[in-house]
C-alpha cells in the first residue's frame, strides 16, 4: 500500500466509526450495579410545541424542558443537574401515565416531584395543575387558588410561572392575564399559541368575548356563572348567555358560582 492508499484509509476512518447506543449510561450503571435511585432518566417526547425532555426517577417526573428553543439533549442534561443536583441519563421507559398524560393533556394524577421547590412557588405551580385540559384560567384565580387566605401578588404568580420547572405537564399555556389574553410567561409565544390550539381552546373567541365585557358567562336557566372556557359555559346556547364583568355583578343579579370552574375565587 503506497502512501496516498494510507491517506485515503485514515480519511475514511471517521466513516467507520460506530456511535454507542442511545442507553448506553444506562445500561453501564445498571451493569455495574448502581441503584435508579440516585439518577434520573429522560425521555424525547413530541407535543405539540415540539419536543419535550422529560426526566423522572422511579416515582415522578422530576422536570421537563420543550426544545423549541434550541434546546440539545447536552443542554437538558446540565439544566436538570444545575437544578436538581442529579444527573439526567438518556434512556428507558416513560414513567408510567406519561404518555397518556401528554396526549390527553390530563396531568394532574401524574406523580410530579416540586420538593425542591420555595412553598409558594410550589402551591402557585399547583393551582396551575388544577386547571383542565382546553380551558383558560387568569392570574388572579391562579393567585386565590394557590392562599385563599392571602392570595400572593401578581408579580409573584408571573415569577413562579416563567420558572415552572415541568413544562407543559404543568399547564402554563391555560393561564392568561386578567383581561383574557395569554400569559405565556413560561413559553415562546408559539409554542403557547399551538398547545393552546392543540387543546381546541379558541382564543379568537376569548378575545371578543373580552372585548364585550364578557369576563364570565351565566345562564339565565341555570342562573349559574363560569370562566368561558369552562366545559359548562360552553354548552350555553347564545340566546341564554349573559355577560358579566365581575363576580359580583353576577351574584347581584342572582347567579352563583360553577362549582366546577369557581368562578367566586377571582
């Protein structure tokens, strides 16, 4: 073999290499025994906004990242261990009710661990959990929901939802500002606008409503009162729809509060 045959062959050797598999870390610390305890594994999942990272231990998801801003899979793994102080390994199954839960959008019985969270910070991403799948709710609510007693401010509520750790498992696209246009505090604006559509939540709808006054819809059949995305406002014909600015203009004029969507708390 001359000289150039042996160029040709060093050239070539990079097109020869073979890249591990996906899991190997995986299998490699479950080969030499380490316990699942003391790391996490993340999946690549599709949503609607794109792809999500999502990490778990044995019992919850841990965090969750959409990759719709150019997120790597390096970026996730130094984002989860900044965070958490546990390192993220690719590999393995979803958590069980993972992937039902993102496609039906219904979390809130997925096991989700905000341990390492400030207490307020978790009880305003919990209220947030507590909104389903196509409807909208305002901050205000989130607020009220997360201390009855001492609802915390505005301010506070946009600060917790710009950190949810958990994207998209924990619902930050059903929250808006009090006037009914998206908060979006944790996403891209596409990327909220697309999971809010995947959900069939009809913004343009929401926006006139807003537009005439609508902050909550009643029927004058039932003479109850809800958010207009709410599953029970939606199922009011037009000619029964009545329009109210605030819950107390509701309760003036003899309607009471969906038990469903607790209008009363804003």
């Amino acid at each position: 073999m001359n000289e150039s045959d042996g160029d040709a062959v060093t050239r070539r050797l990079p097109d020869l290499a073979t890249g591990a598999p996906e899991d190997f870390a995986l299998r490699a610390l479950r080969r030499v025994g380490i316990s699942e305890d003391r790391y996490d594994t993340y999946v690549r999942l599709d949503t609607a906004a794109g792809g999500l990272f999502v990490a778990s231990s044995p019992q919850a998801v841990t965090g969750a990242c959409l990759d719709s801003a150019g997120l790597t899979a390096t970026g996730f793994e130094e984002r989860h261990r900044a965070r958490t102080g546990r390192s993220a390994i690719s590999g393995g199954r979803p958590l069980p009710g993972l992937v039902p839960a993102l496609r039906t959008g219904r979390a809130r019985r997925l096991a989700i661990d905000l341990s390492g969270l400030p207490e307020e910070q978790r009880t305003i991403l919990e209220a947030v959990r507590n909104i389903p799948a196509g409807q909208l709710r305002p901050l205000g609510w989130i607020a009220r929901e997360a201390d009855p007693e001492a609802p915390p401010p505005a301010s506070d509520v946009l600060r917790a939802l710009a950190a949810n750790p958990v994207a998209v498992l924990i619902p930050c696209h059903r929250v808006t500002h009090d006037n009914g246009s998206p908060c979006d505090a944790a996403y891209l604006p596409k990327a909220g606008e697309a999971l809010r559509r995947a959900e069939h939540i009809d913004m343009r709808r929401v926006a006139e409503l807003s537009r005439a006054g609508a902050v909550f819809l009643g029927s004058d059949t039932t003479f109850i009162y809800c958010h207009p995305t709410c599953a029970h406002a939606r199922r009011i014909t037009p000619g029964h729809r009545v329009h109210f600015r605030t819950a107390q203009d509701a309760r003036e004029a003899g309607y009471r509060a969906c038990k469903s969507c607790r209008p009363i708390t804003v």
